[in-house]
C-alpha cells in the first residue's frame, strides 16, 4: 500500500463528510499553507482544499493562518522599510476608474508611507492597478527588496503579486480553471508584508467583512478599517452609505458614513479612459464623483491611520489635501 501524502490530512479535515468535517485551526491553515507555497503539495490536493474551503466559507482562523504560512515563506529585505499603510489592490475595476489611486497618492504627499500590492489579468474585462501606475510614471517593484527602496526613497511601493508570492499568483490563477475565486482572493489582501501597523480592506460581498476584521483581531493587528469598496477595491462609493468594521488599537467598532453625494444611482464609465486620473488631479477634468471617490476614500484612510479624530474632521482634511494639491505633481498625458 501507498503511505498517506503528509498533506493528505489537510483534505481529510475538510472532507469527512457533515458530522466529521471541521474548519483548520489557525496553526493548521499555516502549516497547509507554508506547504503549498514550498511545492509540497499536490497540485490536486491544492484544488481539493481550496474549493472545500470556498463551499463551507473559510474562517477567520483559517484566513489568519494562511496568512501566517504566506509570510512565513516570503523573501523579506534585510532591512524592512517602515510603513504607516498596508493597501492591497486584487480585484480590479469595471465600472468606474480606480480613483483610489489618487487617494493614495495624496497620502505618500503628505508624509503617509504607504506599501501596496496587487495582481492582475484573472478576470477578463476588468482595469488594474499596475496598468494606471506605470500611465502615471510610477514605478513597479520587482521584488520586496526593491519596492523597500521605493518606499524609502519615495514613500510609495507597489508590488505585483508574481514579485512578492509567484506561487500565490498561479493559485490566483487557477480561477478559469476552478470556476471560481477561492480564498487566495482573501487572504493574498492581508499579507501585509511590511508589518503596517493600519491596513484597509475594501471587499464586494458584505459577509467578508466580519472574516477580514477577525483574522486582522487573530493577527494582532492594531488599527483595520474593512469596508464594502467600488468593485471590491478599497474605494468608498461616494453615492452609497458605507459601513466600516474597523480595529482602532486592537479594539474593534463600527461607523457609519453618510453618502458624499445625493444621486444614489452607480455610475457607469463606458470609456474607462486612463488619462482621466491624471486629468482629474491637474484640475483639466470635472468631476463630481471621481472628487468625491478620491476624498472620501481618503477620509477614511485618515480616520483608521488616526490622524482625525472623527468622520467630519476626516473629510475636511481630505478636501484640504485635494484642494492644496500639487497639480502639476503628474504631467499630462497625450
């Protein structure tokens, strides 16, 4: 007889059927992780796992514990760079430009290191991060090491997931063949890498919200703001209330935002033209809600960062920020 695959047992857990089946404990997820990021699995072990995990709905611990084997397994910089923000971009936009962008971009401005990470290309018809970056003139990262360079030098990093994880990015990769996201698409978000003592998490399915902000309380991380974003990217739709889960010194509340703006119908770009993030921040485009995208998704940036003691004072100081802007900080595009 064949001896059992030491990651056998990870499958089992899942799969013994309604009585017998339980979720992984967080030391479990890790260690199921950290084998499948070292090639220790079996290609069809890892697709038993990760569509078990999306039929039953993986939990907090097992999110934490994912993310713990992702870290546990990356190539770090010997001398890792100080960051103030955490800000992951997976999912991509249809409807609307990324304006988050330039809301991130208004931070690094004023003084906020921010680190982001993303991936793209796994859902056909969707625009991603990297794309606008590299239009607007600013650097991807090859590597951790790099982007700590970047982030010292600029106070800005983006990293494409194949940089960071490659392995994370040919399990991202496996939704055409799997037929559906599974949860990589969670927990690639919180790898955090940097250790940022604030992450913000804009998800598209509500009942993710509480999974993100437990597995940020099971991570020890001390200030998380999760939050139904446009398109599942961190971006505050400026039409709709927004409710956020946040983490304020490890304690967990919730608030809510009033809508920015009184049409409650989502608007839909049909062009997605690239050159309007840069049209929008040098004052040669009009938009009401591209602005209000960009400082409402700041404000609460600023409210989880703590440097507003409420949500008022938070969208005063992003309009502030966007009315002193430097324009001519991104020049034009032909």
């Amino acid at each position: 007889m064949m001896e059992q695959h030491p990651f056998a047992r990870y499958v089992a857990i899942l799969a013994r059927g309604k009585t017998l089946s339980r979720s992984l404990t967080m030391d479990e997820a890790q260690q199921a992780m950290a084998m499948i990021l070292r090639g220790e699995a079996l290609s069809e072990q890892i697709g038993a796992v990760l569509m078990l995990l999306r039929l039953k709905e993986e939990t907090p611990e097992e999110i934490a514990g994912f993310v713990r084997g992702v870290r546990d397994t990356l190539s770090m910089p010997e001398h890792p760079p100080a960051v103030d923000l955490d800000w992951s971009s997976y999912a991509g936009k249809r409807l609307q430009l990324p304006w988050f962008i330039l809301a991130v971009q208004l931070l690094v401005h004023n003084g906020c290191k921010v680190f982001m990470h993303g991936t793209e290309g796994h859902t056909p018809g969707r625009l991603y991060t990297r794309e606008c970056l590299e239009h607007m003139g600013l650097p991807i990262a090859g590597d951790l090491d790099e982007a700590a360079g970047h982030i010292n030098r600029s106070g800005f990093a983006y990293v494409p997931l194949e940089n960071m994880s490659p392995k994370l990015k040919e399990l991202i990769e496996l939704r055409p063949v799997l037929g559906l996201r599974s949860p990589v698409h969670t927990f690639a978000r919180m790898v955090n890498p940097f250790a940022a003592p604030c992450m913000l998490q804009g998800i598209f399915h509500r009942g993710y919200m509480a999974i993100h902000r437990g597995a940020g309380e099971l991570l020890g991380q001390p200030h998380m703001a999760v939050f139904r974003g446009e398109g599942g990217e961190i971006e505050r739709r400026p039409n709709k209330t927004c409710e956020v889960w946040t983490l304020s010194n490890g304690v967990a509340s919730e608030e809510r935002w009033a809508p920015l703006l009184e049409n409650p119908r989502q608007r839909v770009d049909e062009a997605m033209d690239i050159s309007c993030l840069t049209a929008l921040w040098r004052g040669e485009l009009a938009d009401d809600y591209a602005e209000a995208a960009v400082t409402g998704t700041l404000a609460l940036a600023l409210r989880a960062l703590g440097r507003a003691t409420d949500m008022a004072g938070a969208e005063e100081a992003a309009r502030c920020m966007w009315d002193a802007r430097e324009k001519d900080r991104f020049p034009a595009v032909a």
